[in-house]
C-alpha cells in the first residue's frame, strides 16, 4: 500500500507538470455520479452512505481546482427527475445537499456559491437553507462554485425563453415583436448561469457515458472526458488526467 501510494504520489507530480504553459480550462462541470453505486460496492446497506461520501469528496476535487486556477465550476447534484425518487429516499438527499451548502458557505472557505436549478420545486425549508448558502457567500472573491440543484437542462431552457418573452411583455411588446426579437443571445441572457463562461471541460464519473441533460446549452462546445471510478474513487490523478487529456484537444468551435 505504501509503495503504491508513492507512486501514485510521482505520477501525480509528473502530470501536473505536464500541464505546465498547457492551455487549462476556466470553466468545469461536473457530473458526480455513482455514489450510490460505490456504496453497494463497499457493502453498504444504506445508499445515502454514497451520497455523504460523495459530498465530503466535492470540497477535495474543489480544492484541486483552485490549485490549477480554474475559475467556475459547476457541480450537478439533483435532476427535476431526482425529484421523482420516494420520500424516503428523496428526504435524506436533500439534507445531505443542505449540509454540504453550509459546509461550502463557512467563513474559512474562499468560494463564492451559486444556486443554479429550478430551486422554487423543492420544499421551502431547502429552498430557505440553499439560499441562505448562496447569500453567505455574495462578498467572497474567491472560485465561482455553481451548485446545480433541480438542475434540468430542457427545464433551464424552457425558463430561459419564458423569461425572455415576460420580459417582453412587460416593455410593451406584442408577441409578434417577442417572437422576433428571440434568438441565441437572448435566451444566453437568460439562464441560470448568466454572465459565467460556458464550461469549457465536462467531466462525467462512474462510466457513464452519456450527457443525461446536463448544461445541455452551455456544453455546445465543451470537450467531455468520461472516468470509469465512481465518484468517490475519483482521484486527483484522474483529475489531471482530465485536465491533461483537455489540454491535448484542438479546440474548433466548430469552425
């Protein structure tokens, strides 16, 4: 165990260097799947055991990010279609949401958090405490950390063009002239994550190898690398795995 632990700790150090004048994203997403399936693997009865794991996990791959410079990062935590799952198993996740919100939001933590999601869908007591993270943290300077909450992207895109036309509506505009005036750069103005670079790296755990709707929008250009470890597992040498693996990519815009 030592001897491995050693070298893991070399080849960390040589892929970090690697990166080096390497061009890094600004902008990551994450995927944190497959906390309920490393807790099956672990013999664990309970599920939500994963899910704990998997929120302690956040605050390390945040840390990691912070080193390289990275300035967003958004992090998916409940789908609309989470919201589905029974009550018993639903309740506990929200808590586990709150409690790494708070954690996320102490006074010693530089990040600035972001509720990003279809937050009015959940019960009032996690609406209230998820926002009270958000507003902890409105005077931090630190990496933008998007907490993706209710996240949907159809349901984000759908709002971001509601909000568009009541805007109009509320200038005066027929819906002819809504209609006209509508194009990319309007809906843009309207999503949860305005004002923020699309992400430029998408990372997905657990093997999974599919979008699942996630930044649906934003991710029209985004390079995607998918890890086989369960979120968990995820290591820091993934990490840089990842980045590196970005870093080698000609990025085109579809130019």
């Amino acid at each position: 165990m030592a001897i491995s632990n050693l070298l893991y700790r070399i080849y960390e150090r040589r892929l970090a260097r690697e990166l080096t004048g390497q061009p890094l994203p600004r902008h990551i997403g994450v995927m944190v799947d497959g906390n309920r399936r490393w807790a099956r693997d672990m013999g664990l009865t309970d599920p939500n055991d994963g899910h704990r794991a998997g929120a302690k996990h956040i605050e390390r791959f945040l840390g990691w990010c912070d080193e390289l410079g990275v300035e967003h990062v958004t992090i998916w935590l409940l789908s609309t279609e989470n919201l589905t799952r029974p009550k018993e198993q639903l309740d506990p996740l929200l808590d586990i949401i709150d409690e790494l919100a708070g954690e996320l939001a102490d006074d010693d933590q530089p990040w600035q958090l972001r509720m990003v999601g279809a937050l009015d869908l959940l019960p009032e007591d996690h609406q209230a405490a998820l926002k009270r993270a958000q507003q902890r943290t409105a005077e931090k300077r630190g990496m933008q950390v998007n907490l993706a909450v209710c996240y949907g992207g159809q349901r984000e895109i759908a709002d971001a063009v509601r909000s568009f036309m009541l805007e109009q509506a509320a200038a005066g505009a027929s819906l002819e002239q809504a209609a006209e005036a509508l194009d990319a750069d309007s809906i843009a103005r309207h999503l949860y994550m305005t004002g923020q670079p699309d992400p430029d790296l998408v990372i997905r755990t657990s093997g999974e190898q599919r979008i699942s709707g996630f930044l649906l929008w934003q991710s029209a250009y985004s390079e995607f690398y998918f890890c086989d470890s369960n979120w968990p597992d995820f290591r820091r040498v993934d990490f840089l795995r990842a980045v590196r693996s970005f870093a080698t990519r000609d990025r085109r815009y579809g130019k």
